[in-house]
C-alpha cells in the first residue's frame, strides 16, 4: 500500500469516527406511548420513602448535628422532626462516609418527589433509648451499660448495620411490581446506591469482625449476627438477613464462611415484601401495630392501610 492509499484511508475512518460520535446517545430511549408513572408505582415508592426519611435524618444528625429542616426543610413536607436524633461521636473516615450518605439520602428524597411526588416525614425515634432497646432484643438480655449508637464510630457503624439493607431489600421486592418506566428507572437509581451503602457498613464492620464492641464482651461479628436473627424473627419469612459470618451452607456457592454481602443461594439479593419491612422497622413483629422507629406508623397508602387493617 502506497503513501497517498494509506492517507486516503485514514480521512475515511477517522470521518467515519466523527460521525459516529457528533450525535452520541447518552440518554436510555424510553417508549412513546407507554405511561411513565403508574398510581401502583407512586404508592410502592411512597412505602420505600419512609425508609429514605428514616437514613437521611439518621445520617444527617450524626455526622452535622441536624437534618432535613436545616438541610433541605421543604422535603419534609410539615410531617415532625425525629425523637433523639443528635451529633455522634465519628472519627474522621466514619464521618466522611456517613456525611456522603446523609447528601445521598437527600438526592434520593428530591428524586422521589420530582419522580412520584413525596410525602410528608413520618415521625421517627433515634434516640439511644430506642436502639438500646433493639440491641437488647437482639442478644436476648438488658446490655449494661445501655447501647448507645451515638458513642464512638464502631458502635454508631454497628447501628448502621440495621437501616440501609432493609430499604435495598424492599427496592428488591418492589421491583416486579413496578409498571411505569420512569418508576422503574428511579428505583434501579436508589437500589444501586442503597446496595452500595450497605456494602460499605458490611466491609467497614468485617474489618473489625473479631474486634470488642466497648463496653461489651461481644465482638462486631457476634453483634451483626444477632441483629440478623432478630431481623428473620420479625419479618416472619425465613432467612433473609445474614451477618458478616456465616456457615457454609449460607457461604457463596456453600463454599465461603465470609460473608461481606449478604446474598441468597443464587448470589442474589434478598427481596421482602411491604409487610415483612414493617415488622421489623416497628420492632413489634406486626404491620399492624406501630413501634420502633416509627411510634404512629409510616406514611403512604400501603403503610396507612396497612396500620388500619387489623
């Protein structure tokens, strides 16, 4: 091949590079005449916003000593602002990755309202006192002195443990039911960062697996483990919570007793249904019955109902 060949082909292809990348698509092609938006989806995501409610203001308080009537009142849409919530005690690496959290939950809040429309904020205990309750339950005895997640980082990352990975369960349960593609591509957006976040609190605790929880005697594994049982106990339908240990017949393809992400025998997130989530979050082993973190219910049509459906 000649010099002048060699240039002329070279002018073709790189044309023909330019003219593939002068209109690169960048945005999904979402059908014409499909609805974005069903009145299901609005109400599935609205049960799920709860829980987004629930890790804004919790993330928010312990790393700026405020929330969401600081940080971005209007999302709150008048509903109360949270019981016990206050600054935790975080060394520099904990608050850096719970402040990026608490910016993430409030995307995820303005995602939904510009999305489905948003709810207003259930009211919400954080308060020592109402962790220290859900830990005694789970080790099945009065811990002495009472837990308290605004401590130190290992203790407030140990309470963390118990609020992301029920929401991303939900994104998974909820994603069959979805209908409209606006709504499904907000959740597939949520789901990925709520994964992410649980997979963070997971690595930062199977780091310090073997470590004491001060004041107690009980290591960071023993604790995840137990709080994982309570979490089966409540949702009443069988394991679907695994701590950062397990058994082999719970280990990746049975072969691994590490457990970073907990995964079902497929290696695939568990899902759990608006019912499951409920007893768990009320901590009373009943959708119907208020508690926990949420002392008169959560909001939205399923929680309401749900609440008045005895």
């Amino acid at each position: 091949m000649d010099i002048v060949s060699a240039f002329v082909i070279s002018m073709v292809f790189s044309e023909l590079v330019f003219v593939c990348h002068s209109n690169p698509v960048c945005q999904p092609i979402y059908p014409k005449y499909e609805i974005p938006v069903y009145k299901e989806d609005r109400d599935n995501v609205h049960f799920a916003q709860n829980l987004e409610f629930l890790e804004a203001e919790y993330f928010s308080w312990a790393s700026k000593g405020y929330g969401l009537d600081v940080m971005a009142p209007y999302l709150t849409k008048g509903g109360p602002p949270p019981i016990g919530a206050q600054r935790a005690n975080l060394d520099d690496l904990t608050y850096r990755i719970i402040e990026e959290f608490a910016y993430q939950e409030i995307g995820h809040l303005r995602a939904i309202d510009k999305t489905v429309g948003g709810i207003p904020r259930p009211l919400m205990d954080l308060s020592r006192e109402n962790f220290a309750k859900l830990f005694d339950e789970a080790v099945g005895y009065k811990l002495e002195p009472p837990f308290d997640p605004y401590r130190d980082s290992l203790s407030y990352m140990l309470s963390c443990y118990v609020i992301p990975y029920v929401g991303m369960n939900g994104y998974v349960g909820m994603n069959p039911q979805l209908k409209g593609y606006a709504a499904k591509h907000l959740v597939a957006g949520l789901l990925g960062v709520e994964a992410g976040q649980d997979a963070v609190i997971r690595m930062y605790l199977y780091e310090r697996a073997d470590e004491v929880v001060l004041p107690y005697e009980y290591t960071v594994a023993y604790f995840t483990d137990r709080i994982s049982n309570l979490r089966n106990q409540l949702g009443m339908c069988g394991i679907k919570d695994e701590g950062i240990y397990v058994p082999l017949e719970l280990g990746a393809e049975n072969r691994t007793e590490s457990n970073v992400l907990s995964a079902d025998y497929y290696s695939l997130s568990y899902p759990r249904t608006p019912q499951e989530i409920l007893r768990i979050v009320h901590s009373t082993g009943s959708e119907h019955m208020p508690g926990g973190f949420y002392p008169h219910g959560a909001n939205g049509r399923i929680a309401r109902e749900l609440l008045q459906d005895p």
